[in-house]
C-alpha cells in the first residue's frame, strides 16, 4: 500500500492563541484527556500484522 504524503503546512494554526483563550478547567480536562488516551494506547495489546500468524495456527 503506497504512503500518502499529507502537506499541511499551507493551513494556518493559531495554536498559541487558542490555548491561551481557554479556561484552567478546560485545559485541565484536555490535558486529563490526553493522559488517559495515551495511557489507554500504552496499555493496549498489539494488534498483529496479515503476516504474523496467530497463536495456535496450524503452520503448513
């Protein structure tokens, strides 16, 4: 499968100002958010590649 090359660097991002603009509650719950998410893909299992057989397959 081909990898696609996304440019978004032509996309302007005020990302300091929309921070700025929020509350301390609601960067606490984003920031809460991200930590949950990230401890949730940490802890996930790894999925297997097509390639990989699974556990307990017949190997012919």
């Amino acid at each position: 499968m081909p990898q696609l090359n996304l440019n978004f660097t032509d996309i302007p991002i005020p990302q300091e100002s929309l921070w700025e603009d929020l509350h301390n509650e609601q960067k606490h719950l984003i920031i809460e958010t991200f930590a949950r998410l990230m401890l949730k893909a940490a802890t996930a299992s790894p999925s297997l590649s097509p390639a990989e057989p699974t556990k307990g397959a017949a190997n012919d």
